[in-house]
C-alpha cells in the first residue's frame, strides 16, 4: 500500500483534557498515519494512552505510529517514527519486523534519507517548512529540497513543520505523499474543526 494522506501527531500539551476527542474527530475526518508523540518520561502514561490509541485507530483503519520509542511499538505490534538520535533503524526493523511502517527524520538532508531508505525506512520526513509552534527549534528545509528528493528517492515524503491548509499546497505540489500535523489539525476550537480540517488535506492531497 503506498503512504499518502494525512500523518496527524498527538501533542500531549495541546490536546491536554480532549485528548480522545479531538484524535477521534480527525480519525473520523480521514487520518493515513497518527503518530503518538509524547515527549514525558512518564511511562505507565505513556503505555496508557499508546494503547487507547491503538484500540481507536483498529476501529478507524488507521496504522498508528509511537513517536522515538521502537520498544513500545514493538510491545503494541505498530510502526515507529525515528530522529537522528533516536537509536538506528537496522535493529529497530529486526525488533519490529518486515511490515511494520518506520518513519525517520532527515530534516533538509536527503543523503540522510538515501541512508535511511538503504536501512529500512519506510518514509523519510523533511523539515521543517513553516515556524512551528510545537518545535520552533527544528531546522529549517527549502520547498525545493524536494524536487531533488523525489528525483532521488523512491520512498514516500513525508513534510513536517507549521503545515496548515494555508500553506499546504506547494508541498504536495513539489511532490510531498504525508503531511505531518500537529497544530494545523489539533489547534481547532471544536471537535467538529478538527475533522473538517482533516478532511480538507485529504481534498488538497487528491486534487493534486
Ligand atoms: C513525521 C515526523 N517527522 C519528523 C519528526 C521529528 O522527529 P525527531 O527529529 O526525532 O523529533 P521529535 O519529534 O522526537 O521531537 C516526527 N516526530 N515525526
Ligand atoms: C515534531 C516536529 N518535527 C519537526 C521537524 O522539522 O523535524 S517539526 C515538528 C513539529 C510539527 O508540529 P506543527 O505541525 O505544529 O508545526
Ligand atoms: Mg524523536
């Protein structure tokens, strides 16, 4: 199955007291990824919430992904999203297994992604594009990063980074297959918000 669509990111402060809710609203409104990104050390938490994610996204058919932690991906059988030093791939693929999805960061470099692709991944992300409100210190990647990405790599392109239906278009346009989002979807007043927005990437990703 190709990645595409829309990769939504739980961020454990934005989504503090709706946390279920607002996840649920953008599974309903069409999530292709969603990544469980939780930087607390707080582990019976985090294994907590891991798994209601799991129980919704089997009912949404949606794959879930744990953002830096392969261990616990491994224990709840999904996929992992790696940074730069976050631990190699190699080991995290014999852990998780030939199916499971593995994303890896590669911020504006593609040779870190040509070394990603040669170690398994099976997406690379760049980023970031736009100021991020949840991220500010991430490295900055130009939209023409990824024309050469695509001429390079035959993976799917992940974008990351200040993502909103605003400013969307010209990464799908340059060839981007996820858009990762964190604010752009979550920073919505209502549930009904977050799920009208969902559904309006996925429009932008197919009229492209
Ligand atoms: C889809 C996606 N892309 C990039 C990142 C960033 O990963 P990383 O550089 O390890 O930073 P943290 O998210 O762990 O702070 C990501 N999580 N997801
Ligand atoms: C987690 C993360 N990683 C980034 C990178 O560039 O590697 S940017 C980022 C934050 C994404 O959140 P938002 O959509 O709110 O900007
Ligand atoms: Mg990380």
């Amino acid at each position: 199955m190709k990645l595409r669509g829309l990769y939504a990111i739980t961020d454990s402060q934005l989504l503090a007291g709706k946390f279920l809710a607002y996840v649920e609203a953008a599974l309903d409104g069409g999530v292709t990824l969603l990544q469980y990104r939780d930087k607390s050390s707080d582990e019976a938490r985090r294994l907590r919430e891991a798994e209601k994610l799991h129980e919704l996204c089997s009912r949404y058919k949606t794959q879930l992904i744990i953002n830096d932690d392969a261990e616990l991906a491994a224990r709840l059988g999904v996929g992992v999203h790696l940074g730069q030093t976050d631990g190699p791939l190699t080991p995290a693929r014999a852990l998780l297994g030939s199916r499971a999805i593995i994303g890896s960061t590669c911020h504006s470099q593609i040779e870190l992604a040509e070394q990603a692709a040669k170690e398994g991944a099976s997406y690379v992300a760049f980023g970031r594009f736009f100021n991020s409100n949840t991220k500010p210190g991430a490295p900055a990647a130009d939209v023409e990063l990824l024309t050469q990405a695509r001429a390079r790599l035959h993976l799917p392109i992940c974008v990351i980074g200040g993502i909103t239906l605003e400013n969307a278009e010209p990464l799908i346009a340059h060839g981007a297959d996820l858009l990762a989002v964190v604010h752009g979807l979550f920073g919505a007043d209502s549930t009904a918000e977050v799920t009208r927005r969902a559904r309006a990437f996925n429009e932008l990703l197919k009229t492209q």
